[in-house]
C-alpha cells in the first residue's frame, strides 16, 4: 500500500457520533473511490477535539484545517475541493469568530479555543486513532511502562508520582504520590488497582472522553501503578452507558495483550499486570470508591463505613488503590517529563491542568483542559466564547451535585482546589454549568436535590430522609408557599447532614443549597415573601400573558398551545385562561410580533 | 513485545506514518494540485515526494497541496518553504525532478537551480 500523502481525521467522539459522524466516514470514503484517490488518503476516526458543539468535526493533514459543522454533502466538498484539488475549504473552516480566514488561523492549534488549552490528559484525544496502539506508542505510548519497568524501582516511582503534586482528578483533590504510598506500605501478596470510570456527575463527560480518545493511557498508567504499589490485577469500572468508550476499553485491552504489555512478564522485566473490566449501571452512588468496590465484588453498590480505607481493605477485602481516569490519564506524562515539568504548571498546592466539560449557556459547549489557577472568565469567554444571544452570565456550577456556585461577582477565582472550596464550590471532577440571567438558583438547587433524592442509595437516614426532607422544602419555596423560617429550617437541615451522612453522597448533597443560600439568599427571600421568581423560571411563580397593544390577533398563539387555552377573535387581542395555562412557553417562542411576556 | 529497542523501532515505523499531523514543520513542500497541476502530473510528483520524506524519515517536512497557482503552462510547479520562509517555486516537475529536489534541495540544503521559475526566466532573457 502506497503511503498517504494526505490524513483525514473524522471525530469518534459521542458527540460527533450521535450527529453522524460515521456516516462521514462511510461517505468519504465512497467518494474518495469515485475520485480515484482512495489510496492517497488515509481516513482516522479519533476521540473528542473538545469542541463537540461545532461537531462533527473533521481535520485535514498536512495543512491541519479544521472543518466543523461538516455535513454530507460538504464532506464531498472537502474531498472534490481540499483532497482532489488542494483548495481549502474557506468556508467550512472553523475560524476565530468573526475573524477572517487566514493561513495559520484555521489550524486545529491556532484557534482561540485551543490557543489558550494546556493539553496533558487530553495529549491525544483528537490526535490519534485510539483503536489503533501503533498510533499510541507513536506518541510515546508505553515509554513510561517501558522505562519504570526497567530503570525504576516501586519506590522512585511513587517518589516521582508524590513530587509532581498530583492531586486526584475524581474530585476529593487528595495527594495521588500519598495514595500510592499507603497502598505499596500495606501488607499482603495479592493487591488491586482500580480506575473509576463511573462519571456520575451529571454534565460531566472528561472521563468518557479520555477512554474513547486515548484508552491506552490510562492502561499504561494502571500497569504502572500496580507496579508501584505491588498490584498485579487492575480493574476499570466503567458505566454500561458508556458504550463507545467500553468498546474501544476492549480493543485496547486486548491489542496491549497481543503486544506483551499487559499480561505476564512484561518487558521482560518479571513484571505481571492484566486489567478487566466491570461495567457498572449508571448509578451516582457507585462513583464513591467504596460503594465502587462492592459493586466490582458483584455486590450492591452501597458504601461501607471507612475504616478500614481501601488500602488496607478494599476490594475482595485485598489491599486497593482507586484512581480516577484523569489522575491516571496524567501519571505517563510525568514520569517521561518529570515531576519538576508537571510542577511548574499550575498553581502552589494544584499542579498541573484540569479537563472541564463545560456546558449550559455557553457558546463553546465541549471540552477543554486549562492550567491549573485560569480564572474562570478566562474559562468562559475567551476559551468558551462567552454566553449565548448577548445575555449576562449569572453563575458557574462546579462540583455538581456535590458542588456549589461560582457566582458572577467571583468570575475571577483562580480554579485550584482551594481557591473554589473556600467560596464554598469545589474542583469536583470536572463538569462546569454556565448560567446566565435566565436560570432560577433556588431551581438549580431543586435540581441537584432532586438528584441526589433519587440516586441516594438509602443505607443511612440522614441521606436517605433527610435529603427528602430538604427537596419537599425547596418544592415548598419554588410554588410559593414557603415561609422565612423554612430558609432556616433547610440550613439547620443542611448542616446535620453534612456531619452525620455515611458517605460522601450525602456529605455533600447538601452543598448546592448552601451555596446558592450563600450567593442568591435574596432569591430564596424572592420567593418566600414577594411570591415571585425573579429569573422567571419556577412555573407556580409566574403567569405568561398577552400585551393587547402589541396583539395583532393573528391566532398563531391560539394554535400552537398544546392545551388550547388562548382564546381570541380578529381584530380583537387575545387572551390566555390563567386556570388551565400550563406556562410551558410555547407561544412565547412563536408569537412573531413579542406581545406574549412572562410576569412574575 | 520485550524490550525498550523493540519498542523505540515500533515507535519510530509508527510516527514515520503520522509525522503528516505534525504542523510546526521545518520545511514545507507544497504541489500544486488544481485541474491544470492533475492534468500535467502532479499526482505522481506528490506522491513520489510523500514517498521520498517518508523513506528519509524527514519528519519534520510537511507535504502539501495548493490550489492552481496561476501559471497553468508551466505545471507541475512545486513550491518549496524553507524555514525562514524563503520560497522556491520549482516548474514542469516530473517523479524524477522531485527526488533530486528531496535530496539536494531538503536534505542538503541546496535549492536545485536548473529546476527553478528563476531559471527558465534567465533562460529565456
Ligand atoms: C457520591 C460520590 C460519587 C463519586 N463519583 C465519582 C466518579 O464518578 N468518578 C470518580 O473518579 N470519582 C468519584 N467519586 C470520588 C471517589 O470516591 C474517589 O475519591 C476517587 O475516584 C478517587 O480517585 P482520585 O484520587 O484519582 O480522584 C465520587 C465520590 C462520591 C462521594
Ligand atoms: S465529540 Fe467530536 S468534538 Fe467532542
């Protein structure tokens, strides 16, 4: 086979895949036989450039021009056109908004969205074919193993890992070096590593996109970990709803088995280490290591009470180190760079950079990785361009269900570890929430505790009631029927369920109502005494109504109300019955003349 | 699998096949490729250039394409960006031209004159 004188990257991301992206695929490479030209070009399917809301992404070699948006029908534009004919595509291109096209601005790295990005978890996410391990070990792939294997000892290993100031990327920060020590410290002939692949967090997906763009990463890095500690079986626990990023788990598995670099002897080094995977269901709960490690032993996932940690028991009772997929995404990195190169990034106690996945209101919904200590405005506008149709930014939820709110007046918080948990947010494992002017805090707050209602596993009554508790008052407030007493109520509530939960579900789910009490205490206030929801967002708050001096009585109203409950005549201006109104804002949208407004 | 050498030997077959992705090259050979290029032979031109940084393992040689340039009777014409961005437009190539220009012109540094627009023009005053 001839050599390519041109690469194609298609994503494979989940984001790109669910708009199409395979079929982009399929077609180019139709076409490229029609052209003649099939054997010039290579076609790569990789993992997730970040940038999944201008997907699906598609990236051409050598010039580096980066298409977004690509349809079918402009995918046989780029192969008549750029492939064929060596002519860019202008107008397909993904440049810096607003700005013209010019010869470097179109290249993958020169855009503003990766421009300002630190890319040491996600070095190859986008980069290479991840169902391909020639692809990997070309980037260095497998050096790191290769090199702890034959020139370190378990403990120059974990010497490097405690030096470089890893933290966990799982969300509780805690010293990765430290964890690593306590597992090869504690005694016993058979010990596990294990990676957390659960990603419950709701809004988060980093993890997944690690495992679909790079999986081999985080296998090389567990081999090494069980070197380290003294492990020689590794488990990844991954959510069945995950279906891509398990699948090509799979292909890597089994393509480092082929290799020798996982399974008996490795580099000849006397070395052992094989990984399986155990698919979890998709629960919350089964994030936290110790309800993880139940389910990993086939057991229902609920936690067990801490003492005895994971490493000294953990799962079948064996001494056990969980790592989260980013914390081990970084470990190769640094022990090829040094522990000095991933310190020199990042802030005094948060080495290093962070994945986020930033979604809500925000222009550039995807994924980026930012050095440690960015300010968050950064984060939002010069890498997220900004929030959507001109509207003012309100707050950034971090953390999740287990986090709190960044408000606007602190858009200039330096993310580490301390600086986000001392306004009462937290790093969390990386899902960042922008919200602006139209978001409702005490609704927000609903809506994490209606998460954590639900995902609570029910073991300890202060999660399992006592969550219940605090969502019926939050129901209370957002119809309109909550009393002052019942703000104190719910922090008092808070307060003992932070100190008396089981696990850190429940030691944590109180979090978004302090917060939010914290920075929007006034809206809570808004609700219980004025009756009203300012935002306009909590439906028992608000009436949606008719201006009859800008109702041209068209009837497009009357029409598109799913309950049919707008009323009118020509001529005469319409109205809504208030009994049967469901607010669902329908007409709202479709009114062409903006008569129709919401009233809180 | 067994030792870092195999692993280093994977390594370097591997990247030889993806250096293309790597846009902070040193030099940059670009072949025109519109109808008139296609229809004088670039293709073989390009390829016979893929083929040649390949097989030298110039990494850090990128291998484009461009649209026409504008000089349709003189294709294929090939341009050559040295890395401090002098440009050396090279015409009327053919598989053989091109592997002169890797090896003297890439490799050695040696821009091949005969080769070159300037020439024909200094030819023809
Ligand atoms: C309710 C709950 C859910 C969690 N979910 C996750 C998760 O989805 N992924 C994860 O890596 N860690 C999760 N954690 C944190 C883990 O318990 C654990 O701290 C982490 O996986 C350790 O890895 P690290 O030190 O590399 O961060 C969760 C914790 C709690 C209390
Ligand atoms: S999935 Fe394609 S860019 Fe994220």
């Amino acid at each position: 086979m001839q050599i390519a004188r041109s690469h194609v990257l298609i994503c494979g991301g989940t984001g790109c895949l669910s708009n199409n992206s395979m079929k982009l695929k399929d077609r180019l490479e139709e076409k490229l036989a029609e052209l003649g030209i099939k054997d010039e070009i290579k076609i790569i399917m990789t993992g997730c450039f970040g940038l999944c809301a201008e997907g699906p992404i598609v990236v051409v070699y050598p010039e580096g021009s980066m298409y977004s948006r690509v349809s079918l029908k402009d995918i046989d534009t780029i192969a008549e056109e750029h492939l064929l004919k060596g002519r860019i595509v202008e107008n397909l291109l993904i440049t810096n908004r607003g700005e013209a096209y010019d010869e470097e601005g179109h290249q993958v790295e020169n855009t503003d969205f990766f421009k300002r990005q630190k890319r040491v978890a996600l070095r190859n996410c986008g980069r290479i074919d991840p169902e391909n391990i020639d692809e990997y070990i070309a980037y260095d792939g497998y050096k790191a193993l290769g090199k702890v294997l034959s020139e370190m000892t378990p403990q120059e290993v974990i010497d490097v890992v405690s030096a470089s100031g890893l933290r966990g990327r799982g969300g509780a920060g805690f010293p990765t070096g430290k964890k690593w020590t306590f597992a090869a410290a504690s005694k016993g002939d058979v010990k596990y590593v294990a990676c957390n692949a659960d990603e419950g967090d709701p809004g988060a997906f980093m993890d997944r996109s690690v495992l679909e763009g790079d999986p081999h990463s985080v296998l090389e890095a567990m081999a090494i970990a069980g070197y380290a500690t003294g492990a020689h079986q590794g488990y990844i626990y991954v959510r069945a709803e995950y279906p891509t990023a398990v699948r090509r788990l799979n292909i890597a598995i089994k393509q480092a088995r082929e290799y020798g670099l996982l399974g008996k002897n490795i580099f000849d080094s006397g070395f052992d280490f094989d990984i399986e995977i155990r698919l979890g269901a998709g629960a919350f709960v089964c994030g936290e290591e110790t309800a993880l490690m139940n389910s990993i032993e086939g057991k229902r996932g609920e936690p067990r009470p801490r003492p005895p940690f994971p490493a000294v028991k953990g799962i079948f009772g064996k001494p056990s180190m969980l790592n989260n997929v980013e914390t081990y995404a970084n470990i190769c990195p640094i022990i090829l760079n040094g522990a000095e190169w991933f310190a020199s990034m990042g802030t005094e106690k948060s080495k290093g950079t962070k994945v986020f996945a930033v979604g809500g209101n925000i222009n550039n919904t995807g994924l980026v990785e930012i050095e440690m200590g960015t300010p968050l405005r950064e984060v939002i506008y010069d890498i997220g361009g900004g929030i959507p149709d001109g509207k003012k930014f309100k707050a950034a939820q971090t953390g999740g269900p287990s986090g709190g709110c960044i408000p606007a007046s602190l858009i200039d918080t330096p993310m580490t570890y301390d600086d986000l948990s001392a306004i009462g947010s937290m790093m969390g494992s990386g899902g960042l929430i922008v919200m602006d002017e139209d978001n409702c805090m005490v609704d927000i707050a609903k809506f994490f505790l209606g998460f954590t209602v639900d995902e609570s596993c029910g073991k300890c009554p202060p999660c399992r009631i006592g969550t219940k508790r605090m969502l019926e008052i939050l129901e209370k407030i957002t119809d309109g029927r909550g009393e002052l007493e019942d703000i104190d109520k719910l922090e008092k509530l808070a307060k003992n369920i932070k100190a008396s939960a089981l696990c850190g579900l429940g030691q944590t789910a109180p979090n978004p109502i302090l917060s939010t009490l914290r920075y929007f205490r006034d809206e809570y206030i808004a609700h219980v005494v004025d009756k009203k929801c300012p935002a306009g967002v909590c439906k028992k708050l608000i009436q949606i109504k008719i201006n009859k001096d800008l109702c041209k009585s068209c009837g497009i109203c009357a029409k598109t109300c799913p309950v049919a409950c707008i009323r009118g005549e020509k001529k005469v201006p319409y109205e809504i019955d208030q009994t049967k109104c469901l607010k669902c804002g329908a007409c709202l949208e479709k009114c062409p003349f903006k008569a129709i407004y919401k009233e809180s | 699998m067994k030792s870092l050498a195999e692993l280093a030997e994977l390594r370097q077959k591997s990247l030889d096949k993806m250096n293309m992705r790597n846009t902070d090259t040193r030099e940059r050979i670009v072949v025109g490729m519109a109808t008139c290029g296609i229809a004088a032979g670039a293709r073989p031109v390009m390829n016979t250039f893929v083929e040649e940084v390949n097989k030298r393992h110039l990494g850090d040689v990128s291998v484009g394409m461009t649209g026409c340039m504008g000089m349709c009777a003189l294709e294929p014409m090939v341009d050559v960006y040295d890395a401090d961005g002098t440009k050396t437009t090279y015409i009327h190539m053919t598989p053989e031209k091109a592997k002169r220009v890797v090896a003297e012109h890439i490799v050695n540094g040696q821009p091949v004159e005969e080769f070159t627009i300037t020439a024909k023009d200094q030819n023809n005053a």
